[in-house]
C-alpha cells in the first residue's frame, strides 16, 4: 500500500525539498494588478519579493486553489500510489481546505485524505514532510491522518511584524492603527491559534521583540523547526540565537523566505519560526 502526499503552495515548502520528499504542491494564485501568478510556477519567491518590494507596486491579492487544480494533482499522484494524504493550508485562514474537499468528492471511489492543518507557512509544510515520512515508514493513508490529528495542537508559528504596513494595505487593521503603532515603533508579535492569526504581544521595539519572540519559541522542546522571513537581513544572527536558546543544532534549522500565498500579508522584514513540539 503506498501513500502520496499532496500540499498547497501556503505551505511554503522549498520546491527542492519538496521533491525529494515526494510530496506535490498544488500552486495557490497571487496576482499584481492584472498579472496573475501560479505561486512557484509562474514566480519564485525571491521574485514574489522583488515585485512587493518595487517602487509604486500594486498590492498583491492572494486566491485559493480551485477544486479543479486539486482534482488533477490527486488524479496524477494515484496514477504511481494506492492512496492520497493531502495537507492543506488552515481552512479558517483560506478557501482551499474546501477546494481539496469538493475534489475529495469527486473521487469518492478513490482513498483519498484531507487534512486540515489549520496553520499555514512552514507550520503547514512541517506537517506534510512528516505525512512524507510516515508514508515512508509503510503507514496507511488513515493512519498518517489520524497522526497528524493528533499532533495537530503541538504546531505553533510566531513571528515579528517589522512594518504594519501591509496588514494596513490588506485591510487588516486600520490607517490610523498603523500610524500609531509606526510613531510608538511597535513590533507585534503574531501567531496561528486555532485556525486565527492572533497577537501574542506588542513590544515597542526590536530588541524587545526579538526577546519575547525567543522566549515564545522555547517554551516547549521542540521536535522539529524551520525559521522563516520575508527579505530579513539579520536572520542568520537570529538563527544563531535562536539555536542557542533552543539547543537544537544549526543545521537542523533550515531558514526559508516566505512565500507568495502568505507574504502580502505579513510584508518585508518579518521573521520567525515555525515549530512542532515534543508530545506533551
């Protein structure tokens, strides 16, 4: 019995690591004024910032996969495996949970396996490299799920906004909120609980923050990492921190830029890390 895994682009899996792990991503659109984009198709990442980044750009909106998108990604993956375990982005943060859902129902007669991860980012991409590793193991597309279900409460993201800019342009939080977090140099701390991006805490400045995001991250032994950022120049140092503090070895920390599903909304400078921790 062999198992394939299938993601969505939210996932923010490295398109090399992907690969080897077997695991297929289903593309999520963004689109610049009228210029629609398959995320990792039609642009990278470092082009996705590039374009953010540009002078007098358009701001970018983001679109779910469509059922039909899934469909075909399951079709291809059972055409070599007996069974589909898909990880999708947090279905309260997107469309696309229910995307894979409608495609799942149109191929009832085949062993199909959704998850809802309800995070996003590399929280989201931690998940399907595990479901790549059970399935390595010889586990069965029910048994990968009902694992992933059971760890689902161990994932976290947090996360340090450099700028409010852009939760302010994507209509998050309000002109004047922005400008009064800009003049007190706030750094807002954000995480996923349950599906919501939330604000874990609202230091006033840098320093502070990365103190408190630090903190946050360690609070738990963690079992697996990835540190993320959207074009953050100090990220190796705060790796390096990051590393001491936890006591997991540097090179079991891969850093990655996020991507184009989830950085419109979170904008150049943002740093953090996704985790998964020990079972309580």
């Amino acid at each position: 019995m062999s198992v394939a895994i299938v993601t969505d682009s939210a996932s923010d899996l490295d398109p090399q690591i992907a690969r080897a792990a077997g695991i297929t991503v289903v593309p999520l659109l963004v689109t610049f004024g009228e210029r629609e984009y398959r995320a990792g198709i039609d642009i990278t990442t470092e082009e996705f910032w590039r374009e953010l980044t540009a002078e007098g750009a358009p701001f970018p909106k983001t679109a779910a996969c469509s059922p039909g998108d899934f469909q075909a990604a399951f079709e291809a993956a059972l055409a070599t495996a007996d069974e589909v375990v898909c990880v999708t982005v947090g279905s309260r943060l997107s469309a696309t949970y229910k995307s894979a859902m409608l495609a799942q129902e149109q191929m009832r007669d085949r062993s199909i396996h959704i998850f809802d991860s309800a995070t996003a980012c590399m929280s989201q991409g931690l998940y399907a490299l595990m479901a790549s590793e059970l399935a390595g193991a010889g586990r069965s597309g029910a048994e990968i799920t009902a694992e992933l279900e059971r760890r689902r409460t161990d994932s976290r993201l947090y996360a340090v906004l450099e700028t409010l800019e852009y939760l302010k342009r994507g209509g998050r939080i309000s002109g004047a909120q922005a400008a009064i977090g800009g003049v007190l140099s706030v750094k807002p701390i954000i995480t996923v609980e349950d599906g919501v991006v939330e604000t874990v805490d609202r230091p006033r400045t840098r320093s502070k923050a990365r103190l408190r995001l630090l903190d946050l991250l360690t609070g738990r032994p963690i079992e697996r990492i990835a540190i993320i950022h959207g074009r953050t120049p100090d990220i190796e140092e705060f790796a390096a921190e990051l590393s001491e503090r936890s006591g997991i070895d540097r090179s079991q920390m891969p850093i990655g830029l996020i991507g184009p599903s989830v950085g419109p909304h979170l904008g150049p400078g943002v740093y953090g890390a996704c985790v998964i921790y020990r079972p309580s």
